[in-house]
C-alpha cells in the first residue's frame, strides 16, 4: 500500500527543510510552519496581486533556483524562541554564520550576515544589481505565506520516481532537491503523474490540481550548492516526459477544514 514515507517543511524560503513527523494542512492549503519567511531584495518588499491573492515571486528574493549557493547552509527555526540559526558546514563539523531573533536589529543581523555569504558566492554579482541590497527578511514567522505559487499547495513525489531518474542518470539523487512537503513510498515510477480526481492522506482528503514542472533548483546539489545534476534534460530527453515534470501539487478537497498527516499515512487514490 503506498504510505507516507517522509514529511517535510521549510520555515524560510529557500532554505533547509525541516524533517517532521506530522504536518498540519491548513484549510487553504499550505502547510503550518511552511515558508513564513522570505529574504527579499530591497526593491521587493511588496506581494503583487494574482488571482485575488497576494503573490511573492521567487525570482526576486534569494531562492534555489537563482542562487544555488545558498543549500548547503543548514538553518534552523525556533518557532517558540522566534529565532533563526544558520551554519555554513565545513571540515570541522559547521561554523554558526549567524543566530538572531526577529526583532528589528535580529532581522538586520541575519539580513547581513546571508548577503555577506551570498556576495562571496558565483551569485553575487546578481545580488550586487541595482535595488537588490539591503536584503529584507519579511514574515511574522507564523503565517505560511511565501509560497511559489499564490494558492496554497501540498507537494507530493512518488519516491519511484526519483529513484526511476537517478537510474536514468546513473547516479543516486537526493529527494531534497524537488522541496516537496510528501514523499510518498509504495509507488511505481511516474503514477503521481497520473492522479486525477481525489486523494486520501491519512484521514485528509485532497484534490489533484496539476503536475510540478520543475525547474534549476533541482540540479544544485543539497550539500555542495553545486548545480551538478542535468535533472531537467534527463526527465525530457533521456525519459521522453513532455515537460521536466516530476511531483504533483493537491488542495484540500472541497469541503475540508485540512487535518493532520503523518509519516506512515497511507495514501489512497481515487
């Protein structure tokens, strides 16, 4: 029976994931605790409007897809303390970059200390464009709203899949390169790309919206930053799937308040 086999969340944008034993899934749909903050740049600080629905592109605030770099730093987030740590892992075991609360002098603290890191990184001269500096860290810390899409989504990948991908790389590949929130066990490869209608986590009930085109972030490796894996080409050329698709994206099914999902959850489809 296909089961949840991983849950994961990533209380700031960007940055590492956090491995839980149980999400809650809001009635909107996204995730408790899921991307509540977000280093913007200068010149970025205001959501537009789509769909009636505030809407942070990713593209201008520091995000995988753009800025690689920033994976291998491994971030913590105390939501009770409201506090953030980061660590820039080395040979010795990790050197802290920055710890802070989220406080005015905190928020400017950690604002400088990840525009300092990123400056020293092949990405900094994109950061060094007009209106990108001073960084900004907005979020209250608690509101899941930095999602890449202005609809809240649960993401779902079949870990079939990902291991029918490394097969056609030649290579193990890390799931943490696709962000997902589910990683789902019990699958064949690519039978997440087929759901339609209705999907049961647990005692959630989900809609199948659509597939997850994927894009850069996932050739930067989660340890190095390095973009060293051709995940996009490998999924269109060598798999022959019409679009670099892997993962879908569900919503709460009309009706549901959302609910708890936990690692061993089975998933029933349809």
């Amino acid at each position: 029976m296909p089961h949840v086999a991983a849950l994961y969340r990533y209380p700031v944008k960007g940055f590492t994931p956090e491995s839980r034993d149980a999400l809650v899934v809001q009635a909107d749909g996204r995730i408790e605790g899921d991307r509540v903050l977000t280093f913007r740049f200068a010149n970025a600080t205001e959501p537009i409007l789509r769909d009636g629905l505030n809407y942070w592109p990713k593209t201008e605030g520091l995000a995988v897809q753009d800025s690689p770099s920033i994976t291998p730093l491994r971030l913590t987030f105390d939501e009770t303390a409201q506090r953030v740590r980061i660590e820039h892992p080395t040979s010795e075991g990790g050197a802290v970059l920055v710890e802070a609360g989220l406080d005015e002098a905190g928020r400017a603290l950690l604002c400088d200390r990840v525009a300092e890191f990123v400056l020293a990184t092949p990405e900094g001269d994109r950061l060094r464009e007009p209106g990108r500096l001073p960084l900004v860290l907005l979020g209250d810390g608690r509101t899941a709203q930095f999602t890449d899409r202005p609809r809240g989504f649960i993401s779902v990948h079949g870990r079939g899949s990902v291991l029918a991908l490394g097969e056609a790389l030649g290579q193990d590949v890390d799931e943490r390169r696709f962000r997902s929130n589910v990683a789902v066990d019990g699958l064949p490869a690519w039978e997440e790309l087929q759901w339609a209608g209705r999907v049961r986590i647990g005692d959630v009930e989900f809609e199948v919206s659509h597939h997850i085109v994927r894009c850069l972030a996932t050739h930067a490796n989660p340890d190095t930053g390095v973009r060293d894996t051709p995940v996009l080409t490998t999924l269109t050329h060598t798999i022959g799937l019409e679009q670099p698709t892997l993962g879908t994206l569900l919503l709460p099914a009309p009706g549901s308040e959302g609910g708890t999902i936990r690692v061993g959850d089975e998933v029933e489809i349809g």
